[in-house]
C-alpha cells in the first residue's frame, strides 16, 4: 500500500462559513497526516496558474475571482491512496450531485461555491504542492496512529 501526497484547499467560503474546523477534522480522524499547512490569501498570478487546466472555459474567471476573495488554507495531506481517497471524501464537483456523508455533500449548495480543492492525480498533486509550498514548509513526523492504521 502506497503512501500518497495530495493538496487540498479549503476554499474562502469554507473559511468564512467557519467550516474550516470541521473540514480538517474529518481528514484527521480518517488518520490522514497534514504534512503542510498555512492560511493563505491567494494573489490574482497564483490563481491563474493553479487553475491554467481550465483556461478559456466560462468558469475560469469566476473561478479566480472565488479563490482570490477572502484567504484560504492550502494543506499538504499524506495517506494511502491520498489523491483518490480525498477526492471521494470531498464528493463531486457540484454540491448539488455530491453524495451526502462527503465534505461538498454535506456542507455546499452550488457548484461556484463548493467548499473544497483537491488534485485529481499523482501529476497534478506534484505540480500543485510546488506551485503552493516550498521544500521547507513541508514537514517529516511520524503521527503516533499511524501503526495502526496498517497491518
Ligand atoms: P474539481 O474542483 O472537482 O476538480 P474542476 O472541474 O477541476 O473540479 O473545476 C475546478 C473548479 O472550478 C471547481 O472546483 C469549481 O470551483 C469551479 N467550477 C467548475 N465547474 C464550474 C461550473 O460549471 N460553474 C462554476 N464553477 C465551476
Ligand atoms: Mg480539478
């Protein structure tokens, strides 16, 4: 079993809403280790380049201007599987067709506000967490679950 490295958001109105506890608190006890973490407040060039993929679709300014609004907290999160398993935590894009018990599900209502990023794949993990963190921000520490969480 492999241990992943994916990055997540959560997003300004997730901050705002005051979900940022909740949110962080189920990746914990899923026993995902944050290996990074910091609040940021996004620049306009950042936003561009974490969202190029979607460059020229009609949700890519809107897109920018929701993640540049209010500050965010950009995290490094490290499990098994992480991309996957994180991506299925957080439920489809659309809140409105996200599975009740996900993150999106359970706490948004509208696709333009959907609480959450997470990276799609090995790829775009790599690309995200060095567009967001530099080597040193990134920590090494065993938590004392993690025994546990394997045979
Ligand atoms: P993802 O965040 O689930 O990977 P993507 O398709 O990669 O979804 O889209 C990136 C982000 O762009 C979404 O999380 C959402 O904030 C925004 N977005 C995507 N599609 C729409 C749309 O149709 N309307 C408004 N915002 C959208
Ligand atoms: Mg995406």
């Amino acid at each position: 079993m492999e241990k992943e490295r994916t990055f997540v958001i959560i997003k300004p109105d997730a901050v705002q809403r005051g979900l940022a506890g909740e949110i962080i608190s189920r990746f914990e006890k899923k026993g995902i280790k944050i290996v990074a973490m910091k609040l940021v407040s996004v620049s306009k060039e950042l936003a561009e380049k974490h969202y190029e993929i979607h460059k020229g679709k009609p949700f890519f300014e809107p897109t920018v201007k929701y993640i540049t609004s209010s500050p965010v907290i950009a995290m490094v999160l490290e499990g098994i599987n992480a991309i996957d398993m994180v991506r299925g935590m957080m439920g489809k894009t659309d809140p409105q067709k996200a599975e009740m018990g996900t993150i999106r599900g359970d706490l948004g209502q509208f696709i333009g506000r959907n609480i959450v990023h997470g990276s799609d794949s090995k790829e775009t993990a790599e690309f995200e967490i060095n567009l967001w963190f530099k080597t040193e921000e990134i920590t090494k520490y065993k938590r004392i679950d993690e025994d546990w969480l394997t045979e």
